[in-house]
C-alpha cells in the first residue's frame, strides 16, 4: 500500500474515519533519525495492506504535530477508530514498530 501525505485537509477522511489502523509517522526533512525510520516505515506500508500508513511533515503540518503534543521526532502514532491506541518516539526497529499495531 501507498504511504499518505497527511495534512489538516484530508486527516479526518484518512485517519479519523479510517476503518484500518493507521501507522502515523510525523518527521521532518531536517530530521536525521526520521531519515533512518523512514525506510522501515516503508517497508511496512508496503507489507502489510491491512493498515493505513501515513506520513505528517511537522514543519508543514504544525498544527497537527501540536494537536498530537509531539514534542520529538520521529514520532510513531497508531491510530484506531479515531482514538491514539499506541506511539513510540525515537528510531524503532521494525518489530518494535509492527508491535505497536497489535
């Protein structure tokens, strides 16, 4: 599956209303360990279609990044029904990751 560009326009028709989990990555381009997240979170969008993975600029998208209270990055947010279910902060394995959507 295709990673979305998530903004304040299409965040509640692809993560509020999503029937899927979704798998919210807020980064930065600036962001060194976003870089290195940033693969492994592709590489999960691409394995697993059961899941909605999405991916939130902060520098773009503050205002969400602020609705969330992210306050470092990467920031990793599961998204359920609507409602936070799970978030990790930091570089994460892939395991790690994956965890957070159970």
């Amino acid at each position: 599956m295709s990673i979305l560009t998530i903004t304040k326009d299409n965040f509640d028709s692809e993560v509020i209303n999503s029937d899927k989990p979704v798998l919210l990555d807020f980064w930065a381009s600036w962001c060194g360990p976003c870089k290195m997240v940033s693969p492994v979170v592709d590489e999960i969008a691409n394995e697993n279609s059961d899941i909605k993975v999405g991916k939130i600029n902060v520098d773009e998208e503050g205002e969400l990044a602020q609705n969330f209270k992210v306050m470092s990055i990467p920031t990793l947010m599961v998204i359920k029904d609507g409602k936070v279910y799970n978030s990790t902060v930091g570089v994460q394995s892939k395991q790690t990751i994956l965890g957070l959507l159970k």
